[in-house]
C-alpha cells in the first residue's frame, strides 16, 4: 500500500471517531426531540434531556481533544556526530542505502530493541524531526553485521514513509481510549454514589431497629457502559484495520534489511531478539537488580554491562532459544507478524552469497562501550536507584542473598523464640529446645505458615506436612550461622543459580543427611551440632 493510501485509511479511521459521535448526539438529540414533540413536558422529560446532555458530555469532550497526549520523552544517552562518529556513519550510511533522511537524533537506551519515530506535522502530510532509538543490551547480543541489518529495517519504515502518519492512529487511539475511560469513570461515580444513598439508607433503618436491604447496584451506571461499549467495539475495529496495515509495514522494512545486509545477515538477527529478550529479562531480574532489596546495586558501568557475561556463560541456552521462534504474537494487537513467520519469509528468498559470517560486535561501533554504558545508568535510573551503594558482582551476590536468607529465616525465628521466651531463636537456640522437649519441634511447626491442606491435617499427616517446612526453616537457620561466622559464602554464577560454597566438598551431603536426623520422629540434633559447630 503506498503513502497516500495509507494516509487516506488513517484519515478515514480517525473520520470514523468523529462519525461515530455525531450519530451518537444525533440519537441522543432525537430521542428528546420526540418526547417533546409528542408533549412530554413533565419532570420525566426533563430527567430525560438532563441524561442525554449527560451522556453527551464525554463525547463531545473526546471529539473535541485537540493535542495528542504527549508522554515522557524516552529515556537515553543522545550522543552527537563528535562523540560517536562511527555510529552515526554506520546509520547514514544504511540511510543512504534505503534512500531515506538519516534521523536527526540517535538515541541510546536500556532496552532489548531499536525502533524509529518522526514528529510530523500537518496531520503526517509534512516531514519533522528524525529520532532512532538504539539499545545497548541490544548491541550487546549483536554482531555488527546483525545490527546494521535491524538498523536497516528500522531505516526501512522511514524510507516506507511509515512513520509519517503514525501520528494519526495514535490520535484516533488516544480519543477513543480517553473517550471511553471518561464513561467508566461517570459509571463509577454513579455506582459509589448508588452504593453511598444505599448504605446510608440502611443505616437509617437498623438506627429505628428494622432490617436494612441488601446494598444493590446493578443498575447504576448502565447508560455509561453500554456507551462505553459503543466505543469499545469501535475501538477494536481501529485496531484491527490499524494492526494488519502495521504488518505489512513490518514485512516491507523486513526485505529492504535483507537486500541491504543479506538475507542470512538479517535472518540471523531475527533468530537473535526473542533469545536476547528473554535473557535480558533474567539478567535485569535476577542479576542487575538481585541487591536493590538489600540497599547495593551492582559497580558503576555493570548495571547494564553485566548482560554481556550472561550471554557468553549461556550460550547453550540462547541456541537452542534461537531455534525455538515465537509463532504467535505477543499479543492480539502486536504490530508486529510473529518473528518465526518474519523469519521464513526472510529464508524463503533467493541465497544472495553474503552470508552470515560473524563480524566484530556491535559495541565496537562506539567510541567507548564502557563508558557508553556507564552514562546510560546516570540517564535511566532514579535519583534513588544511583543512590545506592555499588558493590563488584561477587560481593553483591554474598551479601544480597547473606540477608535474604536472614530475612526468610524471621519466621522460625519467631516461632523458636516464642516456644523459648528470651532468646533470639538462632540455630543454637531451637537445637537446645529440641533436646530438652523433643516435642516442642512440632509446636514450633504449628508456629510456622502452613498451607490450608496443612491446616487441615492431623495426626501423623499434620506431621508429614510440617517436616519439610520444618527442614527448610532449619536450613535458613544453618546458612545465617555459617554464613555469619565466614564458614560459607554464596557464588556467582553467570551459567546458573547463585550456590553457597561450603567449607569442604563433602559438606553439603553430611548437612543433608544431618538435617534430615534432626526432623526425624526422634530428633537427633547431635549429627548437626557437630558438623556445624554449634
């Protein structure tokens, strides 16, 4: 579809909105118009008009939004021709190849993704400023002929003039969702004002000793719902018509990246995002923000150039995650064509000899990945966030999860204290309540959360729910000691979960076999004192 056509469909969807609330006023105003003319006068006409110029309000209120709302701009580092000079000749150059204006702003982001924007003017009918957005974890995982290939395709929708008019579906978008949410919110208030006349009522009655009726509010705003519908349904149909034109888009800059990268080039980075999203996905969960619960965050620059030695520990796991291709999208109204799809087509295109050859990676193209990395913490991070204090990798790991463990231990701490008054319930202290009265183990069980199938069981069931609980809060308790005296820490592991490092290698089996003796119906605690000193 070329650009006026598809500037013509997003005149007429966003015609549509505009349609749709004048057949809406007309109803309303018909509706009054006959109980007039028919000689309705009385208060029930007048409740009639009073609704209609009611629900009236948000529509006129919504054809009427004149600005777009604009949000936060995003987030980045904005380096200049100077400062990156091989970047910005990488992305001219892939400009000059698509036959499109290089953007007038490159932006360097957090994120797993690059993407382009144009603020046109003139309803998309007049060009504007230029930004394409570049994340760093995203170069992190490339090659730089991976890059310069989803460089192209983002290049691709300028060259396409895709850009140009997306102001328009984001208007219609906008006017409908703030159409609808102001009917909601009317339909809200009706019911909280319902509920409160009801309530009120009510207690008026149970006041004079009289049974007060059960609060009902099915029908209170109804009216604004079934308008809110209206819309709704409207909406899904501008999405739908909107979404099937973005495909087409995405499936265009798709071949103008294999013909100007190559097809394996761009076939090869494709395969690369959904690996690369799922694993920065577990970096930032579990690695770059493991200590923020415990006041550390990882060194300076690390924050997001840590990613880079999760992927070289986890290689394994990111081919077989590049073979395994989403075939849905990630949601009904994704704009873009599930990647196994975008991939097949891509493959499906004659073998034009360039292969994919790895190439240098993608951070070689700035002057300092580093440094690069270290600016992005000071420009996306809260003020509280670059407050914290910076820890190398090792030790964020032993002492993040040294007090997690702590904390998670709080429980049978409490129980063990609460059994014997005056002590801090550490490990010493429930073994020494376990070899006074081997039945105060089950009454600190009976402390301790259980689950409603727990708390339903009795006799010898009850005790078989407890026990593993009951080695868990046992193994918290050993690991504070350990770790508290320096006879265990916890390591890094980029390939896998944090671990704790015993003090010899045949540590962990006795520790299980000693727990285990120390649960038993006859609790023995003698095989855990020993091996723990305690």
């Amino acid at each position: 579809m070329g650009a006026s056509l598809r500037a013509v469909r997003a005149l007429v969807l966003l015609s549509g909105f505009y349609l749709l609330g004048f057949v809406l006023l007309a109803v309303l105003a018909g509706i009054d118009y006959a109980v007039i003319a028919s000689g309705g006068h009385g208060p029930n006409a007048a409740k009639l008009v009073i609704v209609s110029l009611i629900l009236a309000f948000p529509v006129v209120r919504g054809m009427f939004m004149l600005r777009t709302p604009k949000g936060e701009p995003m987030a980045g580092l904005r380096p200049t021709e100077q400062q990156e000079p091989r970047l910005w000749a990488t992305v001219r150059e892939l400009a000059a190849a698509v036959g499109t204006r290089a953007p007038d702003e490159i932006v360097l982001t957090d994120e797993v993704n690059a993407a382009v924007s144009e603020d046109s003017r003139l309803l998309g009918l007049l060009p504007g400023p230029r930004r394409m957005y570049i994340g760093l974890p995203l170069m992190t995982g490339l090659d730089e002929m991976q890059l310069r290939a989803v460089l192209a395709h983002e290049l691709g929708h300028y060259g396409n003039a895709d850009t140009r008019f997306t102001p328009l579906i984001v208007r219609g978008k906008a006017q409908i969702e703030r159409t609808i949410a102001h009917f909601h919110e009317r339909a809200d208030h009706t019911v909280a004002k319902e509920r409160a006349k009801q309530e009120k009522q009510a207690g008026k009655r149970i006041a004079k000793g009289k049974k007060a009726k059960e609060v009902n509010t099915t029908g209170a705003g109804v009216l604004y719902r079934a308008m809110a519908r209206i819309y709704t349904a409207y909406g899904s149909f501008f999405m739908r018509a909107t979404l099937s034109g973005f495909r087409r888009q995405e499936y265009a800059a798709d071949l103008a990246a294999a013909r100007i990268a190559g097809r394996d080039a761009y076939a090869s980075a494709l395969r690369e995002l959904p690996a690369l999203v799922s694993a920065h996905d577990l970096y930032m969960g579990s690695y770059a923000t493991l200590g923020v619960g415990a006041g550390l965050l990882p060194a300076p620059g690390q924050v997001f150039g840590g990613f880079g030695a999760l992927l070289r520990a986890r290689g394994e796991e990111l081919a077989g995650l590049r073979e395994e291709l989403p075939e849905r999208p990630a949601s009904p109204y994704d704009s873009h064509p599930p990647i196994a799809a975008r991939v097949a087509r891509i493959e499906a295109l004659p073998d034009d000899g360039r292969g994919a050859a790895p190439t240098r990676p993608a951070l070689e193209l700035l002057a300092s990945a580093d440094g690069a990395l270290g600016a992005l913490e000071h420009e996306v991070l809260t003020t509280e966030a670059l407050g914290l204090r910076r820890a190398d990798w090792p030790d964020l790991v032993h002492e993040s999860l040294t007090l997690y463990v702590a904390q998670g231990a709080a429980a049978i701490r409490a129980a063990v204290a609460a059994e014997r008054p005056g002590t801090e319930g550490g490990l010493g202290d429930l073994l020494d309540l376990i070899d006074a009265d081997p039945a105060a183990l089950w009454r600190v069980a009976d402390r301790l959360p259980k689950s409603e199938e727990a708390a339903a069981a009795t006799g010898r069931a009850a005790r078989e729910f407890a026990r593993p609980v009951l080695r868990r809060a046992l193994n918290q308790l050993v690991t504070v000691e350990l770790t508290a005296r320096g006879r265990a820490r916890w390591q890094l592991s980029w390939s896998d979960s944090a671990s704790l490092d015993y003090p010899t290698e045949e540590f962990g089996e006795e520790l299980t076999a000693a727990l285990n003796a120390a649960v038993a119906d006859r609790a023995d605690t003698a095989p855990l004192r020993e091996l723990v000193q305690v």
